[in-house]
C-alpha cells in the first residue's frame, strides 16, 4: 500500500490493527516485496527471553516510548495492513542498536516467530 514511502527507523502504525496482526508499532527495516516488508516490533510487554529494553534516547520524540521493547525477531510486515502512518523514528544510534540486535534474524512471519517460542 504505502510502505515504500517510508525509511530504515521509521515507526509505523497500521490502519488495520489486530492482535496477531498489525496491533504493535512497526520499525520499518527494509522492503521486502509488493506484498510486505522487513520491520522489527515494539512493544511494552517486559520479557527477557524474547524482548529487550530499548533506551529512550533512541527515539527521536521519547513522549509514548520511555518503556519500550524490541521484540528479538525480524518480521514480515503486510501491505494489507495499511496505510500505515509514521508515528516516530529511531535516531541513527537507535536504528544501529536494532539492526545490530536483529541482524542474523530469520525474516518471518510473527505467527512462525510465535510457533517457534511457544513454551510447554
């Protein structure tokens, strides 16, 4: 739809939010295809064995983002979400921190990501 508009740190909210699919704030990392793209997730949810705190001062407006979390996965984003809108950025020392964390993640969906965490 319209992530192509978009650059390495930018923070994206979809238009259609759903708890599996779209509900958190996207990093956008790298397009992918026609059909999706490359984004880290953001949440608020503390889980040290999947998430790791982000330092404020990596988000260029820190209003909304003083208790953030990446989500240790590199994820395939759809275009069916969309439009999505650019809610915030990463600074340059933010954006490196998570692509520096992310590198050598496999690119998947969070469903794939989820199957492969879940604990018994």
């Amino acid at each position: 739809m319209n992530s192509n508009n978009f650059k390495s740190g930018d923070i994206l909210l979809a238009t259609h939010r759903e708890i599996r699919k779209g509900y958190h704030p996207i990093v956008y990392l790298a397009g992918y295809s026609d059909e999706s793209f490359i984004g880290g997730m953001l949440t608020h949810h503390q889980d040290p064995l999947r998430n790791l705190k982000l330092d404020s001062s990596f988000f260029e407006d820190i209003v909304g983002f003083e208790n953030t979390f990446l989500v240790l996965g590199k994820f395939l984003k759809s275009e069916e979400w969309g439009p999505f809108k650019k809610i915030n950025k990463l600074n340059p020392v933010g954006l490196n921190f998570v692509e520096k964390t992310l590198n050598g993640k496999p690119e998947e969906t969070f469903s794939n990501y989820f199957k492969r965490h879940i604990t018994i």
